[in-house]
C-alpha cells in the first residue's frame, strides 16, 4: 500500500495525520518467536539482527504489521543517515496491523485497525505511531516547525489495499525538510541486492487472506 502525493495539507473530519518518518519502509513477519522485516522492494532486511529479534518478542502466534525502520532522536525526529550508516540503534514503528493471530485485519476500517493495534504493542519493543484526526493543515505546519520530513494523511474508514499506489492514503511533504534530498538514491545504495522473498516463517495459506505470493505483502506502484 503506498501513498499518493497531495500538493497540499488539507482538513475533513474523515482523515487522520500521521507523521511522516525518514526511515526505511518494512512489513513486519512474525510468528512463534520468529521475525523477519522485508522491504517494500521484496528484500529481507538482514542488517539489523537485534532490532529483528525485539519486533521477534510481540506476544503473538503470527502477525504482520506494516511501518517504518528508523533511528529516532530524543525529540522524537528521525534520522535516515544514522540509520543507513550505522551511527545509532534502530526501532521499528508500526502504523498498521494486516493480520493477527490467524484473522485478516485488511477488511476493518483503518481506526478499528490502529485501535487494535495501539493494545498490542502496549507492552513491547515496537512504538505505536498515533495520528490526529481532522486537522491537517495545523498538523503539518507543527511537522514543518519541527523539521519532519511532512506528514501522512489516511482515510480513517479505509481498509488495507495490499498492491499498488492509492488514493485513500496521501503524502504531504515539507518543502523546508532539511534531510537528506538524495534520499531515494542513498537508500536504493545501501539496500542494494537482488530482491529476495521471504522466508515461509508465516504459516498463512495465502488463499485465505488474497496474497499471491506466498507470506507476501507488496507494496506495488
């Protein structure tokens, strides 16, 4: 599920405003004690076996969770050099919840989803990143002043569209961001490889929850 760009921050009392974190996309794969992050480019993300092993830890029999692997700040920014090269310790923040414990969460509206989500990760390794609903525009001048990289804005009834780029999610940048403008390239860089699938540590039929590919949720676009 990716994001389309809005050109401007904008109000409705049906969306909510995430923040938008400079770090590197992932699904989170965990099942009886094991985890495996993959990227939105296929790749199994092996360069961070500690951070792997805490998501690993959710009290959970399998559950794939979508968010963002970053190094945050004491304030709270996120800093996507530190994380590609290494100069600080990772975390992963979850924002979405696709399945848990045998049941399809993508049907359920997006704040039924992060509900449930909230409660799950109350006790573990993983942060919950909240959301504002309704202000958008005053949300994302609050992310400009704090020199985030812009702001997300989600439809709070939408359920989870696992390929290609919607419109039910959107993007509004910050056009004073001052991190890294080649960010793309950088990431394409440090990530490189072939793409490789995950690992069958998910026991899910794919039938069951509509992926084609087995224990696979691609971002697509």
């Amino acid at each position: 599920m990716r994001p389309a760009a809005a050109r401007e921050p904008f109000d409705h009392p049906g969306w909510v405003f995430e923040p938008k974190l400079d770090g590197v996309r992932a699904i989170a794969y965990v099942a009886h004690g094991v985890c495996e992050l993959v990227s939105r480019e296929g790749r199994v993300l092996r360069r961070w076996p500690d951070l792997t092993a805490a998501v690993a830890g959710l009290p959970v029999d399998d559950a794939i969770l979508d968010g963002e692997i970053a190094c945050f700040g004491t304030d709270g920014r996120t800093d996507l050099k530190a994380l590609l090269l290494g100069r600080d310790t990772p975390g992963f923040a979850a924002f979405d919840l696709i399945w848990l414990d045998g049941e399809d969460w993508r049907p359920y509206p997006l704040t039924e989803r992060k509900t449930r989500l909230a409660a799950l990760l109350q006790r573990s390794a993983i942060r919950y990143v909240d959301h504002v609903r309704g202000y958008g525009v005053d949300f994302h001048r609050a992310a400009c002043r704090h020199d985030l990289e812009g702001i997300v804005g989600k439809w709070a009834d939408a359920r989870y569209e696992p390929d290609g780029r919607v419109t039910t999610w959107v993007t509004i940048g910050n056009p004073q961001y001052t991190g890294m403008p080649d960010r793309t390239a950088f990431v394409e860089r440090s990530l490189s490889g072939r793409p490789k699938p995950a690992r069958a540590t998910l026991q899910i039929e794919p039938r069951s929850i509509g992926i084609p590919r087995k224990h696979a949720v691609s971002f697509g676009g």
